[in-house]
C-alpha cells in the first residue's frame, strides 16, 4: 500500500506542476485586464526572469501538492474515505467507475458554474464597481489553471489533506473509530473545509481588487463555500476523484458554456 501511496502522491503532484506553469501567466492576463496602470510596475518586480520564475513556481507546487497528497492519503484511508479509481489505475487493476456519481458531479459542477457567473453577471458586477468594469472573457489561460490549480491542488490541499485530518482529529478527540463518528462530524469538517476553502481565495480577490471590502468578503464566501460545500460532500459520499471532476467541471462550464452565454 505503501508504494500505491507514493505512485498516486506522484501522479498527483505531476499534475499540480504542469498547473504551476500556468498560474503565474494567468494571473499577470487577470492584473493586465482589471489593473492596467500597475501591471508593468509588477512584472518590473518579479525578482526573476518569467522562465525561471515558472519553474520555480512549477517545483513548489511539485513538493508542496506531494507532501499534502502522501499525509493525506494516509489519512484518509485512515478516515474510511474512498481513492478507488486512483487505487485502481496505480495498482492495474480494472477501475470501476459510478456512472450514478460521475453523473451527479458533473451536474453539480455545471450547476455550481451557472450560479458563480450567474451571481456575477445578475447581482455582484452592480454592487462591486470594477467587476462591472471589466466583464469576463473566455480566458484558455483561466481554463487550464481552473482544471488544473482549482480542480487537483484544490482538492488536494482542502478535501484530501485537510478534510480527512479533521476527521482524523475528531476521532481521536472522541476516542473512537471513524465508523463510529456521527454525520454531523463530517458535515462540520464539510463547514470549516469550505471556510478554508473561501479563505484562501481572498488573498488573490486582495491582489486582483486592491482591497477586500465587505461586499467582496460577502461574494468570496458566498461563492467560494458553495463549491466547498458540494466537493465535500462528494468527497465523503462518493470519493476524491468524484470531487476533482465536480470540480473540474464547475471552472470548464464557467469558461466554455455560462461566460460566453451571460457577457455576449
């Protein structure tokens, strides 16, 4: 188990160093679009060439998404939460896949897309004046960090790692087996994961807006702990990898199908 561990932690780290290329380009398109005036002033700043700047960047994210994928694996077999398909295809085995659950996260993942841009376009461009300003465009930039930061490192970092270690925790508090914990614990590591989960966006709301007023804490919030909330459920319910293609699917419907649609 030990070596499927290691060759899953791998393969998932593989992706988030790909995703580590794109990051840095895709937020210099974001601070190019909404902050013109400052962006030459920024790349002026970067203490590095672009091309070393994106394989350092790649590397970071290469140890830091291995590091967050062998504990949490580790805890989540520990926590009776499910890899199936990755144990699967690591260990060459035939992967059975749900076809009741993969069709409810891409459901879902297309509904979480409808109401993040939904929200935007009917609601928060008239109470945030520069989302006004500046209407979304498809970005294949956005796309690709979207599947890959969003739909992997994302749910490394938050459901993998962080979700499965509050079980973790709440088991050894309670003195008791994971089997024997109540659904209310888990949907309490649900709540504080989808906090995290919006938390951590507001450092690039920070950067993108200049500051983070009530109302884009309320949208931040809003939004991002909606994502969280049904990628941890799916997480729980279903499994990581059901969670990742929810995911995947909420920033691919985003970009491809309710951008297009709501800014023509």
């Amino acid at each position: 188990m030990n070596k499927i561990d290691f060759k899953i932690s791998l393969l998932l780290a593989l992706v988030c160093f790909v995703a580590g290329f794109f990051i840095l380009p895709y937020q210099l398109e974001v601070l190019e679009t909404t902050l013109p005036e400052q962006y030459a002033e920024i790349i002026e700043m970067l203490p590095f060439p672009m091309g070393i700047m994106l394989i350092l960047t790649a590397f970071q994210f290469f140890v830091i998404s291995f590091i967050l994928s062998f504990v949490g694996i580790k805890l989540a077999r520990k926590t009776g939460f499910s890899l199936n398909i990755l144990d699967s295809m690591i260990g060459k085995e035939k992967v059975v896949i749900d076809k009741k659950a993969t069709l409810l996260s891409i459901v879902i993942g297309m509904i979480l897309g409808l109401i993040i841009i939904g929200a935007d376009r009917f609601y928060f461009q008239y109470e945030i004046p520069m989302m006004g300003q500046n209407t979304p465009q498809f970005s294949l930039l956005g796309l690709i960090t979207g599947v890959l930061y969003g739909g992997v490192f994302e749910e490394i970092a938050v459901r993998l790692f962080f979700m499965s270690l509050l079980i973790w925790l709440f088991a050894k508090v309670l003195k008791c087996n994971t089997e024997e914990i109540s659904s209310k614990f888990y949907w309490l590591a649900i709540f504080i994961s989808l906090v995290l989960f919006a938390v951590l966006h507001l450092p690039a709301t920070e950067m993108f807006f200049g500051e983070v007023t009530p109302m884009l804490l309320t949208r931040g919030l809003l939004l991002n702990g909606i994502g969280g909330l049904f990628f941890g459920y799916l997480y729980w319910k279903k499994g990581f990898e059901y969670a990742i293609l929810s995911h995947m699917v909420a920033h691919i419907s985003m970009q491809l199908i309710f951008i297009p649609v709501f800014y023509s």
